[in-house]
C-alpha cells in the first residue's frame, strides 16, 4: 500500500514556501504541495495527486492559523494568478523570501553561509501600486469589452479593471481604453471563432516623467484604429499609440514582430540620474523602476571601479545598467538577442553621449567566444539571464575564461543556483543579496557576488 492514496485526508504542518507560493509540509517524507496554505499552520489536507516524490493536495480545514496570515487587499486574489502571497503580512513576505533563496542554495550548492555574506532582502517601503506595465488580455462580454488576467494554469480570464500592484495611472488609462474601444466597436479576438480584432492592451508608464506608451496588440489592421489611436491619445498623461498584428493563436509572446505608431511618440523616456532611457514599446525595461535603481546602485556599489574597468554585461536589454556603469568604467561591450533591445541601447547610447559602450546583438553563448578572441579581457561580467538561467556553454566559456568578479543578477532562485553550482569549478560566492523585485508575488531577484577562485 501506498503511503499516500489519492483522496486520503491527512494532517499537515507546513514547513516552507515553495517557488511559486504554494505551502510544503512532509508526510511519512514525502513532500505535499498545497495552494494558499503558509508556515507554521496545521491543516486537513485532501490529496488530490500522487507522485513517486511528492503529492499535491487541496487545503480542507485549518487546525492552526498562522499569525502573519492577513486578509488580502485586492478581491480578485483568490481567483487571479498575479499574484501568490498577498495573504501574508509584507514583512513576513521578506523572510520567506530569504528563506526560499537559502533554500535553493542549500539544495543545490555546497556553500556554507558562515563564509558566504547572506545580506537581509531589500524590500519597498510602499510595496503597492509598483508595477509600471500592464500588459492585459481582453475578452468580450455581455456588457461589452473587458480586460483581465488569467487564472493560474488556466486560459480562463478574470475581469480586472482594477489591479493594486499596477500604478494607479495605468489602471486609470486601461478603464478609459477599453470604454474606447467598446464604443468604437473594437471587439476582442476569440480564439475558437477566430474573429475579432484587440487580443491585448499593453500600457507603459515613466517612473521619471510619467509619459504613458500604448500599445494594441491585434490580429488584422482595421481603420477604425486610427480613431481609436487619436481618442486614446487624448487620455491624460499618452503620449505614444501605437498597434502590432499578432495573429498566430499559438504565438507565446504577446507582440507581433513589428511595432506601428498611430498617434504621437515613438517612445517614452525613464531615467536614472542624470541618464535618459528612450523606450520603444518591445524595449525591456525593468517593470518595478523604484526597486530597480535600488539594484542598479547596488550593483555599482561592489565594483571597485581602478581593477574593474572593462566589464561586459550580458542579457542587457535596453542598457540600463551598461549606462548606469558607464561614467566609472573605462570600456564596456553589452550584448542581447533582442533586436528591439539593441535598437533602444544604441539610441540610448547616442543619447547620452557614451562613447565607451559598445552593444552586440546576438546570443551570450556564440558572442561572449567572438569578444574574447578579439582580445578584450573584462575584469567583470555581469549577467541578467531571463528565467531559464545560463545555458551549458555560456557556464563553459566562463568557467574557461575566468574574470575576477562575476555579478550574477538571477530572477530564479533555482535556475541560479544549479548554474553556479557549475561555475564553482573556478568561483567562489562572496555575497548574495535578496531584492523584492515584485512584493505579493512568489517571485525572487537577487543579486550574487562571484570572484575568482
């Protein structure tokens, strides 16, 4: 028999976080994952799915509450998948959050932390109202057009005209678009009749000078878009509409290859300082700006900028952080994929008059070999991959060719970890520091020290 039986109530205490939210407790050692539950609470749990390793199960009745479970602020949250932990106090948020990251190193690497600096999370002082980018479905409904998020693993959408993480401007302008729309008869594209026009709304705002990018993601051109550009560009603080044609359902990414501007401005401006960021819509920018100057000043702080005077930043974006750096250091090559990224860096370059960056557009594991065998030896590498980590030949490549000080700024406690478990074949983690990119979620940056060993 089993250990486990699908629909088998148990008695659970739940021990820790997992990696997206969900509360872990240990039967008999067998890890059991439950939504909405949190450390320290003892629960009735009903075991809905069995593995050879581990169990899901759905939460039935509390035997004990935990104290810094709250009543969360936004009503769609039991529904939406925004976000994950809004049900416990922010504070205890932050340790959780360390938690999980200690975690993930405990499970993944050998690094002692009595050796190893483990800084405190760097959390927001106002962790509402922070995300300064929607980018929302929309669906047809009796009452007319709406927008929304999905459920978790789910195409379901939950109507939210309303978001509290998102600045309140952009939910302000989302309200107004979607009246736009619905007069003009700008219908929602529904995927089983294939018809309709306007599949997403996506809305920038500047942290710095509040300018709002618009953007419509929709399937064919219609003329009445033209309309609808100028009536949205009317909205307080638009000052760029712009439409990409999106129409292949299966497409995972939100644009279409090519942005058109309808009304105003081909970007909006953000900025750090005294530098200005121009950003076209498909630029990547950080989407929570107040904690990501936090980051970047961070980040400029632990260089020592008479050894570290060539860096190359990997994963670069628009550049912020290339910029950032640019008035300390001597010479710095940046590289991205992103075509659109690469675009935005170089103008963002001219802009500000640095003539010591250079930006490569390609991927880090075939343009890092190119940049060496030209003869340019960084004292640092700093490195932002998206959420799938280092790939195998980046790791080769800096494991071969090893600089003093690698910066490894990580989105995913998991993918980080095992990467630089790789890379302590020639590094050493000298610190590591949490930062709450995006409270309320389960999501955890941080940034990591590495020298050479």
């Amino acid at each position: 028999m089993q250990l486990l039986e699908k629909d088998q109530e148990i008695l659970l205490t739940i021990k820790r976080l997992g990696i997206n939210g969900e509360g872990i407790g240990y039967y008999k050692r067998k890890a059991v994952f439950v939504e909405g539950v949190i450390p320290p609470e003892e629960v009735i749990v009903k075991i809905t799915d069995v593995k050879k390793t581990y169990a899901h199960g759905i939460a039935q009745r509390f035997k004990t509450k935990a104290k810094e479970r709250i009543k969360p602020f936004c009503k769609h949250f039991e529904e939406c998948g925004g976000c994950q932990i809004q049900h416990i106090r922010y504070p205890e948020q932050l340790l959780l959050k360390e938690e999980m990251l200690r975690q993930a190193y405990d499970r993944y690497t050998s690094i002692d932390f009595k050796k190893t600096k483990f800084n405190s999370i760097v959390g927001m002082n106002h962790p509402r109202y922070y995300r300064y980018k929607s980018q929302m479905p929309v669906r047809n409904t009796e009452t007319g057009l709406t927008t929304g998020l999905y459920k978790p693993e789910s195409n379901d959408l939950v109507d939210i005209l309303e978001c509290p993480v998102h600045s309140e401007q952009i939910n302000k302008v989302n309200q107004k678009i979607v009246q736009i729309c619905d007069e003009n008869k700008v219908y929602a594209f529904d995927p089983e009749t294939m018809k309709g026009l306007l599949r997403y709304i996506v809305v920038r705002q500047s942290y710095l000078s509040d300018e709002i990018q618009v953007t419509l993601v929709i399937t064919i051109f219609n003329k009445v878009l033209h309309k609808v550009a100028k009536e949205v560009g009317k909205i307080s603080d638009v000052v760029s509409v712009g439409i990409s044609k999106n129409y292949d359902v299966k497409n995972v990414e939100i644009f279409g290859e090519d942005v058109e501007i309808l009304y105003g401005k081909e970007f909006i401006t953000e900025g750090i300082g005294d530098i200005r960021f121009d950003l076209k819509p498909k630029a990547f920018y950080q989407l929570n700006p107040a904690q990501a100057h936090k980051l970047y000043k961070f980040v400029k702080s632990k260089l020592d900028f008479k050894k570290d005077k060539h860096i190359i930043e990997g994963y670069c974006g628009a550049g912020a952080i290339s910029m950032f750096l640019a008035d300390k250091a001597e010479k710095i090559i940046a590289i991205d994929s992103s075509k659109e990224s690469i675009k935005s860096a170089v103008h963002n370059k001219e802009v500000n008059g640095f003539s010591n960056i250079s930006f490569a557009k390609g991927k880090m594991n075939k343009v890092l070999p190119v940049v060496y065998n030209k003869g340019f030896k960084p004292d640092v590498i700093i490195v932002d991959p998206p959420r799938s980590g280092l790939d195998d030949k980046t790791i080769k490549n800096l494991n071969k060719n090893v600089v003093d000080k690698l910066v490894y700024i990580s989105c995913n406690p998991s993918t980080l970890t095992k990467n630089i478990n790789k890379l302590s074949k020639k590094y050493y983690v000298e610190s590591v520091t949490p930062f709450d990119m995006f409270p309320h979620t389960s999501h955890i940056e941080s940034v990591n020290i590495l020298k050479a060993k």
